[in-house]
C-alpha cells in the first residue's frame, strides 16, 4: 500500500520579521481651522442648550453622553481624534456604524453617502460648555486643532434610537444595555440608571446582569410605553424587548417510528481531549453512558424542561457518532464528553430572566477553563442587528480571544423567516467572531444546497462571513438520523442546525483525536475553512462552504497536493514574511493556491463597527522583488461601503483562492501585518498584546504528483510531516 502524506508541518520556522514598509507623507487638510469652527461652534452651542435641560437625576456628577460622528475621510485607527477628546474633557465609551454626505472629501469626484463612525462621549456638561467657548480661539497651534477636521458633527443621542422593536405584542421584559466609563468605578452611573429606572416603574435585575467590557446588560421588567422614557437617561444605550431561547423541540419527522440500531463496542479513538456541549440534558435512560464521561446540573434544584433531554441526546449522539445510517454499526466515536444541562424547567415556569441565567450558566462554564472543544446548539430567539453586539455575544467572544477553544454554535432554524426584515438571518450568538456559526445542508450526497430552514448571512462586519461553514443537518428528503430517548439504542429521524453543528464539532475533535495535540483550535479551525467547499452557492447562505464528509479531506496530501501548516503569534504591528516552501526545481504546470488564516481577537462589544481589536493585513508576492498583490479580496464578502471604511481588514478569518503557472513563482512570500486598536483608536504596540494564528496554504497542481515529497525533500532540515498518531480506517465518515 503506498505511503500516505498528510500535513506539512512547523512552516512558521521559514517566516521572519522584515522592515515596515515607507508611509506616504499625510495629505494636506480638508478643512482650515476657520471652517472646522465655523462648522462646529453652532453645534456645540446646541448641545450645551439641550444637555442644559436634562433633569440632574440624569446627569451622574453631572456627566452626560453626546454623539460625535466622525468625517468619512478620517475613520482609520490613524485619525481617530484622541487629542481632541482630551481637550474637550471627555472620553470615548463606545461607537456604532453611521452614514453621512459630506460637503468634501479626500476622495475624487462628488461626495457621496459614505459610511462612517458614530462615537459615543461622555464628560461633563460643565466641560462641554467650556470648550464650545473656547472653541472660537482656536487656533492651528492650539492642541487639538488638528483633529477638528476630522469631526462631522456632534449632537445629543435622541431616546427613540435608542429603542429597538421586538416579536412580542405586549412585552413586559426588557434588556436595558447601559454604557459605563472604561478605567474607572461607574458604580455612581449604574445607580443612577437603575434609581432613575424604579423612578418611572421598571424593577431591574442587577443579580444576574452581565458586565462586557465596559458595557452593563440588566434585565428589567416594566411597560414598553415607558421604555423611551428610560432611554432619556444619557448612559442608556440600547433597550429592547427581552427575546425568548430559540425552541427547544427537534425538528422531528412526524409519524416517525425509531429504529433499532448497533452502536460500537470500542471505546473513543483518544481519550485525552476535553469536550463539552451544553445543552438541555439528558433523559434518566440512554445508551449513551459509556461515552459520557460527566454529566452536570448547572441547576441542581430545577427539572428538566420539556424537550430538552430529547434535544439534549439527539446533539449528544450527532457529535459522538454523526449522522447514523439505521442499517449500519455507529461510527466510533473520537473523544468522552461532559453535557452540561444549561437550560431546565424554568423555562417553562416562564421566568422572564431565563435567557440571563441560562448565559449565566455557559459563562461558568467557560469560566471553568477545562474544555478546549464545546458545542452550543441554544441561544436567544433573535436575529443578528448590525448596530449592536448583543450580550450573549460579546460574552462569548469574551472568553474565547486567547484562541484556545474551538466552540461550535448552531446557526439558527429561522432561515424560512421574511427576507425583507432580515428574520431569516444567524441568530445570536452566531455572530461571535472567535467561534464557529454552523448552518446546515439538506443531504450527505454532493448534490448538497443549504437546508431551506438554515439561518443565512451576512453577518455583521467584522464577521461578515456568517454562517462560517456548512455541515449536514438533515432536511425532508436526507433525514439526519440520532439515538432516541429510551435504555436500547434507536434512532429517531431529525433537521435542525440543532445537528449540524456538533456533526461539524465531530470533524474538529476528530482532527485532534487522529493528528494529536500539534494542531492548535485554530489550526484545526483553518484546516475545516480551507477543506470547505461552497459548490458556487452565494456566501451569504453557506459561507466558507460546507466540511468534508470524510476524515481523509482533512488530513490528507493525495497526489499532486501539499498541505501546508503555520501557527504561532503574531506580534503587534510587525510584518512578518511567510515564505512558500516549493520544490527545488519548482511546481510542474498549473497550481491553484488555497489560503486561510485565522486569528482570535479581543473585542470591544461597546464599539459594534469596530468590534475586533485585531486586524491582519496580507499582501502576496509571487516573484520574490516584485511587486506585491492582493491575495484575500474582500470584494464577494463585503459591500462597498464596508471596503471604503476598511472593514474587510478586522475580518478574523481570511480565506482565497489563487490559480497560478508554477513555473512563474520564484521564492513566493506572504506577508502577515497585524494591526491593534483599542476602541477603534491607535494603541502602543507595547500595550498591544500577541495573538495566535493559524495559516493554512494549500497547493494543488495536479501534473506534480511528487509534489509534497519534493517540498518534504526540499527542506528537510525545517519543516516535519504531521502524521496521524493513530491509525485511522479508509473512508472515515465523520
């Protein structure tokens, strides 16, 4: 039997530091002093009048929140006005995406509708109106002139957009998003907002609130007539109607009668890796025990919930087997799990908190640090907004940027909802940049297309690219089959990203279960996008593409290809050169180069068009000296207006395809820049921390068929195969 080759490893042992490139001198002004403060003096004037008029019971220590939007011409990281701000006296807290038509720009032609960044500032009223009268002296040699060019506009945040519409007739639950001041106590702003808040009839939750950076989720129970009412309070930044958890009944074939079914004797393939999914629990009888090493209560003194062992064991079974085909032995699973029952009985009893104490139970558990594999098949009952990061979200981001989890979510069965309102796209916490949106696909065969009820894209940007990938989740005409409720192993017939989200957790564990602990979370991430295939359908539905069915795709090197693997840390604000290994003598005719990175990231949740705190750029050089290119165009994943703000580079996963005649590279290189900000403004590269990365490049030419040897051959003395610790069977369906 001929050797197999699998994946080229320890690449990151060719890559290097190299000088920055030269910075093209900044462009003179768009606007003198003299217009920027004929622009802004009026406006200032008028938020001092109107800020004025707020209540003191409003206004903490006299503090206020005001609006500042920035020119379309100066929302890089690079011009963000911190100078300014500091002679104001105030602080930025958080911003949000906006539009604006200037009356120039930097740009030729006729200004346009452009999208830009709102800021959010607070400071004092007394501070705000001291420097609207200092406004008229300036001068260009005052500190912070400058930066007056750089603002549009600034204005109080009017109540009503503050106010978001939910699905509920006649709400009575509400999340109340509360804007603090980062480095410092804002115990005195919370106060005020929850006094001001019992005041006009709204009992607030502070027990189970969550705290995100420096944004503060409480739940309150009140009348909607009055929700514009509280978001008169200047440290309000959203109120919405509390949204219920996603259904929690499969969605199960009617009439269905379940099978009988073998499962396997042999114990999991590794017994070293921690796994995790949380979910609705277990049934008091099973077949599964063996494979479930603990199973936990996050609340010991409340019932299962109806439903959710049913749901529970159906996600349990698709991740420890995948989908079973009813007239054969189960696939052998790769790893013990623990199930978490997160979501019980309360539910039913209709507590108006539980989708907080139900995110209060996942962050105790990721707070737990001992699982590096979960999957997440629960969330709230709503669909992405573009304008704010919901708590669940920035939660889970939260926990998950030191990159070293891989958590699964399931996308969302809403995929049927209207179009035009956007019901139908990812629900949270999908949106998470640092995990992985799983939508499903309708069937196991290669004629697949997205499962008609799969949430679909875009996501917000950054995290444009929603769902990440595809997985099989089953649909009327490919049912994914699961093990059923009861002491002797059945199946039930099922649909629901529910599924396909463990199924594509399954793949990930079986990358690590197989290959061992060498591949990092996100190397194990890069490998799943770089192996997607999305068959032409648009992004917006099935991302990256849907996973390989079958281990091999992964893992392995057929004739004619290379896969190559590097990982690490990237340093903030270096340029690192990747170098791509070749054979000696070069690629033999054609090759298509297949590139994916990704990264984990910080984020800033208050800042929702600025979310990731770390962006990469790259550029490709084909012949070594000449000039670079573009590799990873953002063009079929962005709107115009999202490439003229930069958004495409806080992306935190990139992946592109390129076709070249081998004969052409000569010493090829990437370059890696990675970039750090800190609510949307520049931030020292000593304070900046190192992320990980994983950067998978695939080389395909099929008139090389020696290709990896030669590679392996070439650099013998760097790079390693990773090869499988294990021995695994041909055509592993995972």
């Amino acid at each position: 039997m001929p050797k197999k080759n699998y994946i080229i490893g320890r690449a990151e042992e060719l890559t290097s530091i190299t000088p920055p490139p030269k910075i093209k001198p900044p462009q003179g002004g768009l606007y003198t002093v003299e217009e920027s403060i004929q622009r802004l003096t009026p406006q200032f004037e008028q938020v001092v009048k109107e800020v004025n008029q707020y209540d003191d019971s409003l206004c903490p220590k006299d503090y206020v929140v005001t609006k500042l939007t920035l020119h379309p011409s100066y929302i890089a990281k690079g011009h963000f006005p911190k100078r300014l701000l500091r002679e104001v006296g105030v602080r930025s807290i958080g911003s949000r995406a906006a539009e604006v038509k200037p009356d120039r720009w930097t740009k030729k032609g006729e200004p346009e509708v452009s999208p830009t960044t709102a800021l959010y500032i607070a400071g004092k009223r007394e501070q705000i109106k001291l420097f609207g009268q200092k406004l008229q002296r300036f001068t260009e040699d005052t500190p912070g002139a400058d930066d007056l060019q750089k603002v549009w506009s600034i204005e109080t945040v009017k109540p009503e957009s503050k106010v978001k519409q939910g699905l509920l007739k006649e709400p009575k639950v509400f999340e109340i998003g509360i804007q603090l001041i980062p480095g410092s106590s804002s115990d005195f702003i919370k106060s005020s907002v929850t006094d001001y808040a019992r005041s006009i009839g709204f009992e607030p939750d502070e027990d189970i609130s969550i705290s995100v950076s420096n944004l503060w989720f409480v739940p309150m129970i009140g009348l909607e007539k009055n929700l514009c009412k509280l978001a008169k309070h200047p440290f309000v930044r959203v109120a919405r109607p509390m949204p219920m958890l996603r259904a929690f009944q499969p969605m199960v074939r009617s009439m269905s009668v379940p099978s009988p079914v073998k499962l396997p004797t042999e114990p999991p393939i590794a017994d070293d890796v921690q796994v995790a999914i949380l979910d609705g629990g277990l049934p008091l009888k099973h077949p599964l025990s063996q494979w479930i090493r603990d199973y936990r209560l996050s609340d010991t003194t409340a019932s299962d919930c109806d439903g959710g062992p049913e749901h529970g064991i159906g996600v349990t079974s698709a991740f420890l087997f995948g989908p079973i085909d009813p007239a054969e032995t189960a696939a052998r699973p790769y790893s013990y799990i623990d199930h978490h029952r997160v979501l019980d009985s309360y539910i039913e009893k209709e507590d108006p908190f539980e989708l907080y104490r139900t995110l209060g139970h996942i962050e105790d558990i990721l707070l737990s640090r001992q699982y590096e594999f979960i999957n997440l098949s629960l969330g709230p009952d709503l669909a992405i907004e573009d304008d704010e990061v919901h708590a669940w979200t920035s939660l889970l981001d939260s926990y998950l940027a030191e990159g070293d989890t891989f958590l699964t979510v399931a996308a969302g069965n809403n995929g049927e909802a209207d179009h035009e309102t956007q019901l139908n796209r990812i629900q949270v916490p999908s949106d998470s940049v640092n995990a992985v949106a799983v939508g499903a696909a309708d069937t196991l065969s290669t004629d697949w297309s997205r499962a008609s009820y799969s949430a679909i894209g875009p996501g917000r940007a950054p995290g444009r690219v929603k769902p990440d990938l595809l997985g099989f989740g089953g649909s009327p005409k490919d049912y994914f089959h699961v093990i059923a409720s009861g002491a002797q192993p059945r199946t039930v017939p099922v649909q629901g990203t529910s599924f396909a989200s463990p199924y594509v957790l399954r793949k990930a564990v079986g990358i690590r279960a197989i290959m061992g602990h060498g591949l990092s979370p996100l190397a194990i991430k890069a490998l799943l996008v770089n192996a997607a295939d999305t068959k032409s359908h648009d992004v917006s539905e099935v991302g990256w593409g849907k996973v390989p069915d079958n281990i091999e795709d992964l893992i392995e090197s057929p004739d004619g290809v290379a896969r190559i693997l590097y990982q690490g840390e990237l340093q903030p604000g270096k340029y690192m050169r990747v170098p791509l290994p070749l054979p000696e003598t070069g690629i033999n005719g054609k090759v298509t180069i297949s590139a994916t990175c990704c990264f984990s990231t910080p984020v800033d949740p208050q800042d929702s068009s600025m979310y990731t705190k770390a962006g990469v750029e790259i550029s490709w050089a084909p012949k070594q000296g000449k000039p670079k290119e573009g590799f990873f165009q953002q063009v079929k994943i962005a709107t115009e207006a999202e490439l003229r703000r930069d958004a495409a580079k806080w992306e935190s996963v990139l992946h592109a395809k390129k076709n070249k005649v081998g004969s052409i590279l000569d010493e090829p290189a990437f370059e890696l820049h990675y970039m750090a900000r800190d609510g949307g403004g520049e931030i020292n590269g000593t304070k900046a921390p190192t992320i990980k990365y994983a950067f998978v490049v695939t080389l395909d030419a099929p008139k090389h068929k020696q290709i990896f040897t030669d590679i392996m051959a070439a650099y013998a003395d760097i790079l390693t195969e990773i090869q499988p610790r294990v021995s695994i069977t041909p055509q592993i369906r995972i």
